[in-house]
C-alpha cells in the first residue's frame, strides 16, 4: 500500500544579527548547507521547500 505523508518541521532559532533580513540569510545558509549534506531529506522524503520569517521578540518571550 503507498501511502503519502504530509510532514512538517517547526523551530524558532535565535540568531544574532543587524537586520531581520540578516537574520533570515543567516539561517537560510545554515538551512541549505544541512539540505545539501543530505540528500535524503529531498530524494527519499520529498522535501520540498523552507521557509521562515524573522521577527522581533514580543514582551513574552525570553
């Protein structure tokens, strides 16, 4: 039986940087380097994009 699995990954990284813009790079390149390692998230899980946004931490949050 072939069954599909829509699956997600969620994180919240705390990165230093001078701009939100930087911030997003910054985890972009760490990202894609661990994507280029390994090919099994692409070839054998069907990853198929990434994405995030960068934002500044509200009063509740450490």
């Amino acid at each position: 039986m072939k069954v599909k699995v829509h699956w997600i990954i969620d994180g919240i990284a705390e990165i230093e940087a001078s701009t939100l813009e930087d911030a997003e790079r910054i985890v972009d390149q760490h990202l894609n380097a661990v994507i280029v390692k390994n090919e099994e998230l692409t070839d054998k899980l069907g990853a198929k994009s990434i994405q995030g946004k960068a934002y500044l931490p509200g009063k509740d949050e450490h």
